[in-house]
C-alpha cells in the first residue's frame, strides 16, 4: 500500500512540475488503471485478457531514440543557475535599447545574498559567477523604472530578499511644520533624541541647560561638536533628551543626533559632517564577560599552585 | 624509742592526686585499682616544636621579601594653623598677567553708566582693603589671574548700581530700603554680585555689615551658650559675634569713627555718650562676652533716626546699611549644636541668625532699615543643604511681591504630605510693608551673561594675555553656548584655559 501512496504522491508531484522546467522527459510509467483491484474469493474473476500489441511505430514517433534534457544548460553541472542567467540576459538583449537612468537614481534593491540564492536554486554556485548574474541585475535594474516592462519587473522579483530592507527607512527627513528637524543618535548604552530649531545657540539637555547636564568642558565639546565644526552653534536652538549610559555616551549620542538633525536642515553639509565624525556611527558596544575571566579578557591573576 | 617523725602528723598528710605527678616514663599509665578518674586522663600531646611542615593551603611557597613603605616624612608637619592660612589665603594680584590698559575703576559715576555694560570695572585699591576685612573676595574665585582684582559689569549690577544711587541721593531720614534674596545657578555670580554691592557701598560710604559665610555659624565651630536664664531656648554665639563686630569696625573705620554713641544703652554702663561707634564696636572685640549686647548696641545706633532726649549734640544722621549674607540656605535647618537636653537647635533659635533673618520681615511702626540700605542675602548652590521649606518658601516669596493673593489658587503651596520647616515658610513671610519706602522682600535670579556681555568678558581675557584667541562675536558666541548661556564662572572656566596650537 506504501508504495501506491508514495507512486500517487509522485505522479500528482510530477503533474504539478510540468509547468515548471524539466530536465528530462518523463519516461512511460504505468498507469493506476492496470492495477487489479482488490476482490473477495467468493467472486467470480473475470477472464483475464492479453496485453495489447506494442506499437512500435506510433511509440518512436512519439519519442526520439535517445533521452535528450529539456534544459539546454542541463550538461553545465548547475543547469538551474544558467537558466536564470539565460533568462535575464536574452531579457537584456530585448531591452537593451531602453533608457536606462544612474545607479544611483535606480530603486535601491535588496538581491538575495550568495547562501540565500544557493539554497534557491540547490546548486553550489561559486561567488564569482552570481557576481556576474548581480551585475546583469543591476544593469537591468537601470532601465528607466518609469517605463520598465513588467516582465523585466517580475524576473528581478523573483531575486530579491523577502521582506524589504530598505522599505523601513520611515524617519522624516523634512522640517516640521514646528521648524523642528529630528535626529536620533546611539553611542554606547545611551540614546538621544535631538529636536533642532532656528535660534541663537540655546541648548538644553533633559530640560537642563548645557552646563549642569555636562560638568565637563569636554563632554560640552563633543555634545554640540557638530555645530560647532560647522560654525552653526549660533544658528540654532537645540533641546535633546538622551538616556541610559553614563556621561561621555549621553553626550557622544547627542553628537550623532544632532549631525543627523542638522543635515535635515541644510543636507548639503553632509560632507562635512562627516569629516567631523558625527555620520559615522560608532557601533562597539561593551565586551561580554567569559567565563573563566574576570571581565571579557582579562585573565585570573596567576597563582603558581 | 621515739621516731624523729610525728606520726600523728604523717597521718594527716594528703595524698597528692596521681594526674598532677610527673608522667611516667613508660607511654602507657598505670592504672589504680580503685581510683578511676585521674590517671584516665591522657597525658596531653603537646604540639610539635615549631618546625617547617611544608606549605600551607593555598599559601604561595615563594620567597617573601618584605616591600619597604613609603619613605617616612623626616621633616615636621607645618605648625598649626598654616595649613589653614594656606588655604584660606587670597590672592588678588598677578604680576605676570598683563595690565589692561583704559581699565576703568568703580566710583560714583562708572557704577550707573549703562555705557560700561560688559566691561570689566577695576576695584579701587584702598577699597580691597576693606573688602578684604569683610572677607568679600572667595578662594573660588579666580582673582589670582589677573593683575589687579576686577568685577564685570552686567545688567543686575547696573541695576543695583543705579539702586545704590538713588538710595543715597534721597535725603537723610527718609531713605528707601531693598530685600532681596539672590539665587541662581551655580557659579553664576551671586557672591561676586555681593561682592559688587559691597564694594558700591564702600563708594557710597555706607556701614556694610557682612556675613561671608553663613555655613560657620551652624556647623559647630564657634562657641555657643544659652542666652540668658529668662530665655533658656535662645543661644548666643559671642566668638562669632565679636568677629562680625571686628569686620564691621575694621571695614568701616572711616564712617563709624565719625559717628558718635547717641542713645542710652542700660545693658552696657561702661558705653557713654559721645563716644564714637568704632570705639563701641571693640568694647565688644576686646570683651567677648559682651559681643551681643554691644552689637545690639551698634545696631541700635546705626538704625536711630534721632537722639534719646538731652544727646542731641552727639547725634549726626546715620548713613544707609548694606548687610550682606552668603550662603543663607545654612540658616534654614537644624544647627550642629545641641541644646541640654541633646536635642538639635534650630538655627532660628540663635540670636545671631535671628536678627538678620527678622530684618527680611516688615519693620515694626518703622522701617527695618529706618536710614535706608540693602539686604542682600544670596544662597549658594555649591555644598548646600537641599531644604524643601526653603525652595517653596522662595517661590512663596516671589509669588508675594509679584502680587499674588496668598489665598488664591495660584500661590505657590508645599506637597500636601511633604512636612515642610513651618519655621522656615514663616522667615522668609515677609508681607508688603506698611512704611513707605521700605522695600518688600523680592527674589532676584542671577542667570547667565548675555552675549554682548560675554564677549567683553572674555576680552578682558585676552587683553590680560590669558587668552590668545581673536575674539569675534562668533568665537564668543560659542563660548556663551559651551558655558551653559554665558554662566560667568564657567566662562571664566572657559577663558582661563590654556590652548596650545598643536
């Protein structure tokens, strides 16, 4: 009975793929209907029949002599991969003569990286030849998406990474109708959020003004030091809240939110913001401890017995 | 034949008990047939000699060589008392700062003009004198900067300046008097603002009594004792008290030397008419024991507007007072004394603190200041007590000369539950005067300099060779920014420190 099951399962798989490409034809299978079905004893079998003549000449001109793939890249050792790279080339040869738009105005797309392709395709493909599929992506991804053919829209659907990386980009990145611009920064355990506004160069951090929240001239510094490397310290008005960490954090996450805020109001500086160093976000955190250390690293002290 | 020995005597010998005997030689005891207890106690193993028994648990086996402490001090320590002057000593003068030139000293005129705002104004040098003696100047204070001592002129301080003016200029016996509690953030000036007003009194010649730190009174430094019999609960600090008598006479030798005692004074017979105030104020420096009675004295003296009847010859009017208090936040808590029953004493509870506390309130029938003046009571926000009741009761009193209604919704009340010093709230409720002329108390807030301020501030920096920056109005701009909106001791902070060009 297992085997019966496992032949259906087969047979309505098989049905299912004849959509989709096939490397070798199907070869002749026997049908369910040749099976006898299951009788009592007690009844009368009926008499059993000769299998029909095989007819040789309506079966070769059915089928050719010999087993021919139906993938013609099924000799290249990953037939699966060089069919998607068929595709989109002959794709790109057919559009070829569209306009095409920068790399940089063309939507950002999120490809599929390496591991994530080889288990699509179950093919081991080495990084060298998806390099070469990315750039016909990529090329393809040029063409002008206003008038992008909606084959071409769906094959390189069918590369991207699910979910959208770069759909979640949702902080406003205008002035409010307030005046106020806002940037969120991160250094360490602490986070700051900054509101920028026109003014005379008021700061106020957590309520308080600059001084009682930073005691250190250098944590004053490096709070407004993107202000200041831009000589702006006394164009705008500045109220931040930051939490968590401790002083030199609130204080380096201020900085980086008030870059981000800053470039909202006038994006041309971001060049040199980033010269200043408040673009670049500082990612390290604080070291796990292990175990059989005394802090992340650091070793016992050595005892001789 | 007699034996030599009594027998008798022999008898009655006690057997010494076997376990205190020496130990036989042989390991094993002998054992008595009857006595059981004392020859069954083991002869105790006494511990092994000291020998070496190989390391022990967890010890290291190495070599320990003993480390040498620190070298011991050879020389003596200093003798008492020059540690103290060492830190309490203030310098006002730096000969390697550069002189500014076209620096302009506070006098009469420099004092109320508007045109000076920003500039740093030079005190005058026979008046650091008397600043000195009311210990005026702070060791926090970056006076040893500069070539010669200098305060900055802003707007609160034209503001008194012109006050000060005024006050003196109305005629004598109907002079108008000012309250005020200064507060602000730390470091934003209010001990030099102070300062300030001192020093424009000393212009003015006026009696400036000062108290420069409020904090000495309560923290169990100077001597204190029960008032009198009748007032058990009333204390008396004499030592302090003949200190702020020796400040007062030493700063205002040239007013009180022309002043002439006017009024009977019971307390003190040896006080008689005609003498002058300087020599009433040391009756109470050289006696200590009479230092409040004669301060009562000298401030019965200074606060008369005529003679007792038959002393007319001696009277001349008396000029108007500065008192000065630093640090009041000190006065509104428990002290560090106890009283006999070793409970704390509230610092309302001494006569000292009293008295210029009870000035905050609206005279009696007359003025509290009848010859006109100021108080200036500033609060300090380095190393305060933090005093609920105090908080509230400054706001009630803002609230109060802003005109609001103790009764209605909008005066500022403490939390229901927070138990506020009712006797701190009841200080600082001075109502609005029924004497003409006689200020109502007012809270004044110093906040920071504006930036027109601050760039002549910081100026002053540059032209003294501390700061070898180009001031523009940017640069000073975001120093005003950087210094918490022109804070003035952070500014200083600021233009004080050395920058070397990398």
């Amino acid at each position: 009975m297992q085997s019966v099951r496992s032949a259906t399962y087969l047979r309505a798989a098989l049905a299912q793929r004849s959509a989709a490409p096939s490397y070798l034809a199907a070869g002749p299978t026997m049908s369910l209907k040749q099976q006898t079905p299951r009788r009592y004893a007690t009844e009368a079998t009926p008499a059993l029949t000769a299998a029909p003549e095989i007819d040789f000449d309506r079966m070769l001109q059915q089928r050719s002599a010999r087993v021919v793939p139906a993938s013609p890249s099924y000799f290249t050792g990953s037939p699966r991969f060089f069919d998607h790279l068929l595709n989109l080339e002959s794709l790109l040869a057919k559009y070829a003569a569209l306009p095409t738009v920068s790399a940089n105005d063309s939507p950002r797309m999120a490809w599929l990286k390496l591991p994530a392709f080889r288990d699509l395709v179950g093919e081991r493909i080495p990084s060298k030849k998806y390099r070469g599929l990315l750039k016909v992506l990529n090329r393809l991804n040029r063409i002008d998406p206003a008038i992008r053919p909606q084959e071409v829209r769906l094959a390189l659907k069918e590369f991207l990474r699910p979910g959208n990386p770069y759909a979640a980009q949702s902080t406003t990145t205008s002035v409010d109708e307030l005046g106020r611009a806002r940037g969120k920064g991160k250094r360490k355990e602490s986070s700051a959020v900054v509101s920028l506004v026109e003014g005379d160069g008021e700061v106020l951090v957590n309520g308080k003004s600059l001084v009682e929240a930073f005691p250190r001239v250098h944590d004053r510094e490096s709070a407004t030091w993107a202000l200041r490397f831009s000589n702006r310290l006394d164009k705008y008005n500045v109220w931040a809240t930051v939490r968590g960490g401790g002083t030199t954090g609130q204080a380096e996450a201020i900085a980086l939110a008030l870059g981000r805020a800053l470039m909202v109001h006038e994006p041309a500086l971001k060049p040199i913001l980033r010269k200043a160093g408040v673009i670049t976000v500082d990612p390290r955190r604080v070291e796990r401890k292990k175990p059989g250390r005394v802090k992340a690293r650091k070793a016992p002290t050595w005892v001789k017995r | 034949m007699t034996s030599a020995f009594c027998s008798g005597c022999l008898t009655q010998l006690r057997q010494t008990p076997r376990a205190i005997l020496p130990p036989p030689s042989t390991a094993v005891p002998r054992t008595a047939a009857f006595h059981t207890s004392a020859p069954l106690q083991k002869v105790v193993q006494k511990a092994k000699a000291s020998g070496y028994e190989g390391p022990r648990y967890r010890v290291g086996a190495n070599v320990k060589i003993k480390k040498k402490g620190r070298p011991q001090e050879k020389s003596r320590p200093p003798p008492p008392g020059e540690r103290k002057a060492l830190r309490k000593r203030i310098v006002l003068s730096n000969p390697n700062a550069l002189e500014v030139e076209g620096m302009q000293e506070l006098n009469g005129e420099t004092m109320v003009d508007s045109r000076l705002r920003g500039s740093v104004l030079a005190l005058p040098v026979p008046m650091i004198d008397q600043l000195r003696a009311v210990q005026a100047f702070k060791t926090s204070q970056g006076w040893s900067i500069f070539r010669r001592p200098g305060t900055v002129s802003r707007r609160e301080t034209l503001e008194m300046g012109r006050l000060f003016d005024q006050i003196s200029n109305e005629s004598a016996g109907d002079r108008s008097s000012l309250k005020r509690i200064i507060t602000g953030q730390r470091k934003a000036g209010k001990s030099v603002h102070l300062l300030q007003a001192m020093a424009m009194g000393f212009t003015k010649e006026w009696i400036v009594v000062s108290v420069p730190d409020a904090r000495d009174l309560v923290v169990g430094t100077t001597s204190y004792a029960p008032l009198s019999e009748a007032q058990p609960n009333l204390y008396v600090q004499n030592a302090a008290t003949a200190e702020l008598l020796s400040r007062t006479a030493t700063a205002n030798k040239k007013v009180l030397s022309n002043l002439l005692v006017s009024q009977e004074h019971a307390a003190l017979p040896t006080v008689k008419p005609g003498m002058t105030l300087e020599d009433l104020a040391k009756f109470g420096i050289q006696d200590q024991a009479n230092a409040w009675p004669v301060f009562q004295a000298l401030w019965a003296e200074l606060t008369a507007t005529s003679a007792t009847p038959g002393l007319e010859k001696h009277f001349t009017p008396r000029p108007p007072t500065l008192v000065t208090v630093d640090a009041v936040g000190y006065w509104m808590q428990n002290t560090a004394y106890h009283s006999i029953k070793h409970e704390p004493i509230h610092a309302h509870d001494f006569v000292f603190v009293r008295h210029f506390l009870d000035l905050l309130k609206p005279g009696k029938g007359k003025s509290a200041l009848p010859n006109g003046g100021a108080l200036l009571y500033a609060t300090s926000s380095s190393n305060n007590p933090s005093i609920y009741a105090f908080d509230v009761a400054l706001k009630q009193a803002a609230a109060r000369h802003a005109g609001v209604n103790p009764s209605s919704s909008e005066f500022p009340l403490p939390e229901p539950y927070s138990k506020p010093d009712t006797r701190v709230l009841e200080a600082l409720n001075s109502p609005k005067p029924t004497v003409s002329k006689e200020g109502m108390l007012n809270v004044q807030e110093l906040g920071g300099l504006t930036k027109e301020e601050a760039r002549g501030f910081l100026e002053y920096f540059a032209r003294s060779g501390l700061l070898r920056e180009t001031i523009s109005d940017e640069w000073a701009s975001e120093k005003w920014t950087l210094a918490g909106g022109g804070v003035v001791g952070e500014l200083e902070k600021l233009g004080r420190r050395l920058r070397v060009a990398a």
